[in-house]
C-alpha cells in the first residue's frame, strides 16, 4: 500500500471509529495523551510485581500502558516457566485448581529473581493479603495478577487505558505486540541472523492476529541493542513496518566511533521510504523500564505523547500510524502541526532556554552503504555494521527558543524536529549515563503531501 493510501486509511478508520455511537455535535476534541507500551514486571524479569509495576505509571500519570514482559502474556494458564526460567516443582499438590503464573522466591537478588523485599513493597501499597502465597518444601511461590485482573483494579475507562501485550525476544531481535491476547514464539536458528529473524517475527505475528477482531500494534524495539543487531536495511526491505523505537531509555549513543545513532538509524530508513514514496518509519518513546525503584534503569524517563479523541487502542495506534504523536523525556508540546508542506511546534514552557533543530536530507543524498568494521564486545563477536553518508540527516534550520517553523524545500525528502533544553554556555543538557538528549522531544519525519490531519 502506498503512503498517501495508507494515511487516507488510517485518518478514515481512526474517524469511524471515533464516530460510533456519536453525533458530530457530541465527538471529543482531540489531546494528547501519555504513555508507554514497552514495559516489564516479576511476569519475565521486571524486579517489581505487575501491581506495583501499574500502580507506578498510572500514580505518575500516564493514561495508556502496556505491560509487555517477555515471551509471555498475562494470562490464567497455570505455568511456572516463561523468559528463561523454570520454577515448576516436583510436587504440584498445592497447585491443584491455581492459575496464572507462579514464581519461586530466591535467597539473593540476580537476573531475574523475586525476593522477598519485593513481595513487602506489595503488600505494603495494597494489603498484607493483596499477594497470593504458597509454602511448600521447595520453597516460597507468589502468584502473579493476570491482566484482566490488572485491568480490573487500575483501568479507568477515558483516565488509564490498559493493553495486553508481550515482547517477542528472539536472540538480540525484540518486537513488540500490543493490545493483544495470545501470543506465539519464534524458535531461534543456531546463526541467529537478524533480518530472518525480524522476518520471522513480523510474519507470524500477520498470521498470529490475521483475523483478530481487535486493532493491534507491531513495533520493533531498540536497534542499537546489544551491539547493533538490527540494520537499517533490515526496515529498508521491510516497508510494511511502520513501528519502531526512536527513543528507549535504555540505550543511548554510539557504542562505536562513527557509528550510526537511533536518530540517525530513522534518517537512513525515512530517507529511503521518502525517495520511494512508501509510508514513512514512525518513533516509539519509551522507557523499557525493569523495576519503578531501581536506580540503573532509569524509570519514567521516556514515553510517548499521542493526539487522538478517545482513549481507545484504535484511536492511538491510527494517530501513531499517520504521525500524530510525538517521543519525550521531558518536553511537552502545545501544538504540532504539519500541512503538507510546513512542520509547526510549539513546547510548554518550562524553565531554561530551548533550541528546536529541524532535521532532514536532501533528495540527492547517497543512499549507498559501505561496511564498518566494530569490535567484538559485550560477549559478541567483531562484525560488520552498516555505514551510511553524512548527507542523510543533516540540520536543515537551527531556531532559539520554544516555537518554530519550517517550510519544506523543493529539494527536501521529508523534515522532522528536535526540541531540547539548553544548559550552561547554551549547550545541549546530555545524559552522562546514556549520551541522550535530556529534556528533550523528538517529532516524526514527514513528506510533502502528507499531511498531519488529526480529523
């Protein structure tokens, strides 16, 4: 499907949608909302349980959330395995008649144990008898809530809108699938070559939810991890993947001198698209956050800002298709605008000076890779990674302060922007643990004629 076809779709069905059961006079303004659908708990190898994991994002205010945890989604099935781990005990006595999974506790902390503080944090939010626990001579199991028993505790219908998902991990490829309720895995070759398995992935998740009766997202997460794994020609060969992470908290800058950005990764792929005239890559912000209280992870300090009517998975991921929405980790912005032509954006005020950078490439770039040679590291061997030309991405206008403009140039491929806060002697204000922007929002990319309706 062409893009201009795919966003007439997307507009159309996101207005139906929003048109059920209402008169024109009746049907929601558009706003934005806050959220984060990449996310992980004590149902894979998040440290909090999932209610404390809900609890978190929903006191600090965000309205849509997915707990993606991996390989596994929260549901009934009585089990004790999933993401690498198996508790399952010799006796199974105590377990007759139980559901959903169970975990043991262990006696120290290490990747991915439950501890007994854990279960404490719990019960002290929601009751000493809020945690279900059984005792046995293999030692102590808690029970993890289930997502329909989630939903019915946190979810507000219009305030916190809960989704059903997982992270499909396979090797160092990881996808997500959100606002979903069964799940597949995808067996991992011995080569784990990255673009068969983004493929596979991608494949069976079309055939998985062919005729779900529910709207669903597929995203593709964090391509710099571990050690660029995924290739922008891995999303240069795959235009039907429309989703996928521009900013994740855990990860930051180059590992390698040279080497190519998330930023940078979403330049060489919408260059590309743009020149091809195929639906432009749309950036995820989130977190991918593993415990709310650890202090390595970061939590909270990535999401996604959304502008649709209502709070509904089909409004969302209809605005996130046709790029209404935008990545933050701490900016907020009053207004986006795009008519086909000039991309607008104005920040809410905050304390600080503010730049805006709109960044695109020009329509006689060099789209040709060359190989770049990185050394093994983090346990993986020396590869070679794609290297692509400075001409992609490139600062077309630099503007001070918290509201700007840009009119696409008769040479220009596509535009987006960056808006971030300045520090002393006017410099960027960088995370020193991750390289990132700190402060900052990042808009999507887009082409000429293609514009930002919201309805």
């Amino acid at each position: 499907m062409q893009r201009r076809d795919f966003l007439k779709t997307s507009m159309a069905l996101a207005a139906a949608a929003a048109m059920r059961g209402v008169t024109a006079q009746e049907k929601p303004s558009p706003r934005w909302y806050k959220g984060n659908i990449h996310c992980h708990s004590q149902w894979s190898d998040g440290k909090d349980l999932p209610e404390v994991t809900v609890n978190e994002y929903k006191k600090k205010g965000y309205q849509f959330f997915c707990l993606s945890d991996h390989n596994i989604l929260q549901t009934d099935r009585l089990r004790f395995n999933g993401f690498a781990m198996d508790f399952t005990p010799k006796d199974l006595t105590p377990f007759e008649g139980k559901t959903s999974f169970w975990k043991r506790v262990a006696p120290s902390w290490g990747w991915p144990n439950l501890l007994e503080e854990d279960i404490k944090r719990a019960q002290d939010f929601f009751g000493a008898d809020s945690v279900d626990i059984i005792d046995t001579a293999e030692g102590r199991y808690v029970r993890m809530k289930t997502f329909d028993e989630l939903n019915a505790q946190f979810g507000e219908p219009g305030k916190f809108l809960m989704m059903p998902g997982f992270e499909m991990t396979a090797h160092f490829v990881h996808t997500n699938c959100v606002n979903v309720r069964e799940d597949y895995f995808v067996e991992i070759d011995d080569d784990g070559q990255t673009d068969a398995l983004l493929k596979k992935s991608a494949d069976t998740a079309k055939q998985t939810y062919a005729d779900y009766d529910q709207p669903w997202l597929f995203t593709v997460n964090h391509p710099q991890w571990q050690y660029y794994n995924i290739q922008p020609s891995s999303l240069i060969s795959r235009p039907d993947l429309i989703q996928m992470e521009l900013l994740n908290n855990g990860t930051g800058g180059p590992l390698c001198p040279d080497a190519w950005t998330p930023e940078s990764f979403f330049d060489v792929v919408n260059a590309w698209r743009a020149s091809h005239d195929q639906h432009l890559l749309m950036g995820t912000g989130t977190d991918d956050s593993h415990g709310c209280f650890r202090t390595d992870y970061l939590p909270f300090k990535a999401w996604q800002h959304v502008r649709c009517s209502e709070l509904t998975p089909g409004a969302i991921f209809a605005a996130m298709n046709r790029g209404d929405s935008y990545c933050s980790n701490g900016i907020e912005l009053e207004d986006l605008a795009f008519d086909g032509r000039t991309l607008q954006l104005r920040a809410v005020e905050g304390e600080g000076k503010y730049r805006i950078d709109f960044i695109g490439t020009k329509k006689d770039y060099d789209p040709t890779p060359k190989a770049y040679d990185v050394a093994a590291s983090q346990g993986l061997r020396a590869r070679q990674i794609e290297s692509y030309s400075p001409q992609i991405g490139k600062v077309l206008a630099t503007v001070e302060g918290r509201e700007a403009s840009y009119t696409l140039q008769a040479d220009d491929l596509y535009v987006r922007a960056r808006v971030y806060r300045l520090g002393e002697n006017n410099d960027p204000v960088v995370r020193p643990e991750s390289g990132l922007l700190d402060f900052a929002a990042w808009t999507q990319s887009y082409a000429p004629g293609q514009p930002l309706e919201t309805f």
